[in-house]
C-alpha cells in the first residue's frame, strides 16, 4: 500500500500512468483504452482527538476496445513503479459498450507527511 499526501496528490499520480484518466466518470464516448477511478470506503486513524492518517479503497476500470494485454501491461506497470499492491479481476465483455472492463481495486494511505 502507497502513501500519498492527499487524494489530490493521488488523483495526480495516477494521471502519469500513460492511459487517458477521468475520476468518477463513465468514458462513453471517449477512446480507449481509458481508465476511470473511484474513491470507495474510506477509514481515519485518530490519536489524541486528532486525525493521523486515512486510507480509502480505490476502484480503477480499463476499458479496452479488445484484448488489450499492453494497456492492462502499462497501468500494472504504474502501479509497481509506485508501489501499489492490488488485487485485479477478470477482464469481462461489456456487450452493451462493445468494450472490455478490467477491474483493479486497492488500498491508499493518506498522510501530510507522505512527502517529507
């Protein structure tokens, strides 16, 4: 699990991966391959009444226009570069969008001090 000074600071990086990224947002009518996330559940670490840090589960969907192996190769890259495990589930035709989806979900640790 990687830290990150903030969800900004995450929304940033993941932009870096070398595949087209849009937060939140479904890609009909962009190109692919495309990657859209998602902040899910998240948990805050207090001590003293004070916030230490939080985490959240992140969900990443690559759509890909076929069997895109170098695209999926790509985004796994990123994540190994910045030390990101996660957990990636089949790839799946989406009949209605004539387009795969592949799910990649993971953990993020927020914390000011990521970064010092």
């Amino acid at each position: 699990m990687n830290c990150f000074s903030s969800f900004e600071d995450f929304c940033t990086e993941i932009k870096q991966c070398g595949i087209p990224v849009a937060e939140a947002e479904y890609a009909k009518g962009k190109s692919a391959p495309n990657i859209t996330f998602f902040r899910g559940e998240e948990q805050t670490i207090y001590a003293n009444s004070e916030p230490v840090f939080s985490s959240a589960r992140i969900v990443v969907e690559l759509y890909t226009e076929k069997t895109d192996n170098i695209s999926e190769n790509k985004f796994e890259e990123w994540l190994e570069i910045v030390e990101i495990t996660y957990q990636k589930n089949s790839r799946t035709w989406i009949s209605s969008e004539k387009w795969y989806q592949t799910i990649y979900e993971f953990w993020v640790i927020f914390d000011g001090s990521c970064n010092d």
